[in-house]
C-alpha cells in the first residue's frame, strides 16, 4: 500500500493531459489576448507568412480544443481514473478495516448521496488540483471524510473548513483569520494548503509515503513517527499498516479508500451518485477593490445566497484586496464582475461615501477588522479622539472622503 512520491512523479506524466482542464478556465481571457494580438502580426508579416502563421494557430487551437474533448465530462469518471490505490487493499493487511467501513458506508446509502451532492461545486476543482501534483486521486475525498464537503464544518477541538484545518496550523500554512476573514474556509486556499501539508509532511518523514503523511494530517507527525518507531522495533517495516495509532487514525486511510472503492464502482454498492459535470463550477475573480457580496452579487448577476456558498471566508460579507486575492463566483458570471470592479465603486444609493451605521456591541476594532482597515486610520477619518466612545446609530465613513 505504500506509495512513493519518487513513483508518483512518473504516474505524473500520464496524467498531464488533465492539466488542461485548469486552461479551460482562463481559456477566454488567452484566446482574446491571441485575438487582439493578430493585427499588429498581420501588419508585420507578408501574405504567405501570414497564411503559415494563420495556419498553425489554426492547428494549435484544433489541437488544444480536440484534447479537451478527451477528458471525462463527468467529474466521476475523472475521479475514477485518477485513483492509484483501488485495488490494492483487497490483498493487503487492510482488507478487513477498509470492508468494516465500506459496510458502514454502504448501509446509509442517503448519506455517502447527500454529501456527494455538497461535493458539486468544489469536486472538479479539487480534482484538479490532486491530478496537477501528481497525487493519487483518492487525496480528493478527504474532505469527505474531514467535513462531509461541508466548507464551514466546524469541529469542537477548532478545526474548521472543507480540510478541517487547526488554527495553529493554519497560521503555518498561511491562512490568516480575524473577524472578517478565516483562510481555513476559503476553499481554494485551504485546499491548497492541505495539498501542501501533506505533501511536505511525506517527503519530510516518510520517503514520499502518503499514507503515513494521511496519518499524521490525522494525529499530527510525532504520534506517527512514534508509533514507527516502535512497530520497527517490533521487526514490522513501519508502514501505514504495521502502526498501533490512536483509534481514529487508524480508521483514516480505510474509510478514504473505503468510499473510494464505493465511488469506484457505486452500482454494486447500491450507491447513485450526483450529476456533477468535469468541468470547472466556478471562475477566480481578482478583487481590485473593496466589495461587498451584496454589491458583487448585483453586479455579477447572481444571488447574493449563492456568491455567499462560494466565498465562505468572507465572515463580514466584504472583499478588500488588502485581504483576499480574489472572489469565487458562478462559472459564466464572471466577466461581468470583471468589468464593473474595474469600475469605481458605486455609492450609496442617498449619493453618500461608504459608511457604517455602528450596531450595539461595535468597537473601533470590530469594524476595522469587519472592513479589512487599519483602525488608527478608521479613528482618524471619523475625528475619533475617544475610540471607545462608540454610540449605536453613529455614522463611520470608511473612505476618508
């Protein structure tokens, strides 16, 4: 059961024709740019040059397009043909926990249904991602696992997000959080995150041995490299499967690959999973300014209840570029964002700046965190000289116009 990532690099190129999956997303923006390039070519070229170049972009985008057309349509069959340990535990020292948990799973069919269905718009992504690092595609169910494909699951020891994410660990990983903003919810940098943890954690302990990184994003590397320890005293290799760790670290690895075999073949489990196309569900707006999902909403032409599901970080409702990159928003929506946040923002429909109206309980602090500003510039703008004096109903302007 043991796979190495020295393996794993090789497998990589097999799968390289996925990455041009995570093209197609930003497809339209390269294919304008080509566009809008031919005429200055055309200017510098003669007749026949311009037919050969013509003639070869041609080919190149035929090329690109047919290759697309080669990937699986379903996210399922791409998940399926991305997964490296389908079979492996039927003859191994894990056959009989991973069939404890295929048993368990198969028996609430409704549910391994309900969470499938969360999965829908961060499936292909995740996918994606796994199939760009090489990894085998059974690291794209954790989540399901971890969170029930649930973004905002919150566990009682603190973890929280799609990865369930601990907040000291996040901070190491990079995913900053205060009142307005939790990077472990954020479903593209969480995940990107957990991809990295664990691909560090295997080639720092392991040899590249991926199970055993699984199991210490489970209990943490020094409960692992204990247990190794002592299982290679005992004469065992020191594999996943030799471990004594603590009990829900050794049910990890079965039920991924326990749902893994399900998914693989849900017909003979009884199992019917969701329509959830192979393409991408959302796009990666760039956040130029400051927005709010209500005015990103309007402008993208999507409910604000939708754009809220995609951007689960965004705790106050706000993007500012000083906090976040960019906004996940409905595949075919986006160019519209685009084009009006390169817009000044909009004001207030009584033609007044950006305010907020202070609600009971407000600090200075609350609303400089909520609005991603620096609360001495907040208290400045406002002529603020006692900061703890906030009254319910005043009127802040968050500009300083």
């Amino acid at each position: 059961m043991t796979y190495h990532m020295m393996r794993r690099r090789l497998f990589g190129f097999a799968s390289s024709l996925s990455l041009l999956g995570a093209l197609l997303a930003t497809a339209p923006y390269s294919l304008e740019s080509q566009a809008s390039a031919l005429p200055a070519e055309r200017a510098s070229l003669g007749a026949a040059s311009q037919a050969d170049a013509a003639d070869k972009r041609s080919r190149s985008l035929s090329t690109f397009w047919g290759a697309l057309d080669l990937q699986p349509k379903d996210a399922w069959e791409r998940l399926r043909a991305s997964f490296e340990w389908n079979d492996q535990w039927r003859a191994d020292a894990g056959h009989a926990r991973v069939q404890h948990w295929i048993d368990e799973y198969r028996s609430s069919p409704g549910n391994i249904a309900e969470i499938t269905e969360r999965a829908r718009p961060w499936l292909t992504w995740i996918i994606q991602q796994v199939e760009a690092r090489g990894l085998p595609g059974e690291i794209a169910l954790v989540p399901f696992i971890e969170s029930s494909f649930d973004p905002e699951a919150r566990s009682h020891f603190g973890a929280a997000g799609l990865w369930q994410i601990m907040p000291r660990t996040g901070e190491a990983l990079g995913l900053k959080r205060d009142n307005a903003w939790d990077g472990r919810l954020d479903v593209v940098r969480s995940t990107e995150a957990a991809l990295d943890y664990i691909e560090t954690q295997a080639a720092q302990w392991y040899e590249g041995d991926i199970e055993l990184s699984l199991a210490a994003y489970n209990a943490g590397a020094g409960t692992v490299n204990q247990a190794r320890r002592v299982a290679q005293s005992q004469g065992h290799v020191g594999e996943y499967w030799d471990l004594n760790l603590p009990a829900e670290t050794m049910d990890y690895v079965p039920k991924l690959l326990a749902i893994a075999a399900i998914i693989a073949e849900p017909k003979r489990y009884g199992v019917e999973l969701p329509d959830i196309e192979g393409g991408p569900a959302f796009a990666q707006v760039p956040v130029t300014r400051r927005v709010t999902l209500d005015e990103a909403a309007r402008l993208a032409g999507v409910s604000r209840q939708r754009l809220a599901r995609l951007n689960p970080g965004l705790r106050a409702g706000v993007a500012h570029p000083r906090q976040v990159d960019d906004l996940l928003v409905p595949m075919g929506h986006a160019q519209r964002l685009v084009a009006a946040l390169g817009t000044p923002p909009m004001d207030n429909a009584d033609g007044t700046a950006d305010i907020h109206v202070v609600q009971r309980g407000d600090t200075l602090s609350s609303i400089a965190s909520q609005h991603a500003l620096a609360a001495a510039d907040l208290a400045r703008w406002n002529g603020l000289d006692q900061p703890d004096a906030l009254q319910p109903g005043q009127q802040l302007t968050l500009s300083g116009r």
